[in-house]
C-alpha cells in the first residue's frame, strides 16, 4: 500500500511540478485539492475512497467526510481507530479489530472480523464478518433499519 501511495504521490507531484499550491506536513501531501496522507487518496470528482492501512499503534485514527461528490467510503485494514463524517451512500467496513463511528448512511457493509461499529442514522445494515458488533440509533429515512447479521458470533443492537 504504501509503495502504491508513493507511486500516485509521485504521478502527482510530477503533474503539478509546475503548479503553485504544493505543500507537504506530517499529515501527508497535498497538490491543489488532491491528498494522499494516512486516511488514502482523495482525488474530488471520484466517489469512492479508500481508508486502508494495519496498524499496531492504539491511536492510529482517520477521518472522512462523506459528501455529494464522494458519497461512499471503504474502510479496510486492521487495528484502525475511523470517524465518518456526513451522510454517506454507502460505507463498507472490511479487515479486523477496527473502530468506526458515522453518522449516517442510506447502507451499513461489515465483512471482516473483530470490528466495532457505531451509527447513528442507517436505513440497511448488512453484517457478514465474525465476531463484529454494530450499534445504530434510528433509521436514516425509515423508522427502523434493515438488518441481516449472518457472521458468526457478529451482534446488531440499538444504543
């Protein structure tokens, strides 16, 4: 992943060499409106980005901010501390061990192990990993959200 993210970084900064609006800080790059730091690539007009990475470190957190433009979100990795901001088409939780907060989503995925969700507004929530636990307070749009948890040993309660 990280090689990748150089890579693009790379393609970036090559294509903006001439361009004003180039700046580089410990929470990664930015070139004009594109950035690539610890929570992915954000390139606006795309509607989808990718929270991924694995990390030991307890406070290795990430934000986005789901918007009209990037509606969806896919959170993959393992051991990640992930706020979702907005309402959000879509979010897709993968990987293991990780803690995700939203707000809301019209669709709440969970394929991976171990993770730990809590949703305030959902209107469908799918949960198909082992040991998973997602916590919603009330429907999006609906009064009450629908729920399928087909994982193992996986819970979906009300908070």
């Amino acid at each position: 992943m990280r090689l990748h993210a150089l890579l693009v970084l790379t393609a970036i900064l090559s294509a903006a060499s001439a361009q004003a609006g180039v700046y580089a800080g410990s929470n990664g790059v930015q070139v004009g409106n594109i950035s690539v730091g610890v929570s992915g690539i954000s390139i606006p007009g795309y509607d989808l980005v990718d929270i991924s990475g694995s990390s030991s470190q307890a406070n290795d957190n990430a934000t986005y901010n789901c918007t009209a433009k990037n509606p969806n979100a896919s959170i993959s990795g393992s051991n990640r501390t992930i706020t979702v901001n907005g309402s959000c088409q879509t979010i897709t939780v993968s990987g293991a061990n990780n803690s995700v907060t939203a707000q809301q989503a019209k669709k709440l995925v969970e394929s991976g192990a171990n993770n730990d969700i809590t949703i305030t507004k959902v209107n469908s929530i799918l949960v198909k990993g082992a040991n998973s636990s997602v916590e919603y307070r009330s429907g999006l749009t609906v009064k009450r959200p629908t729920v399928s948890a087909t994982g193992p040993n996986s819970s979906v309660d009300t908070f």
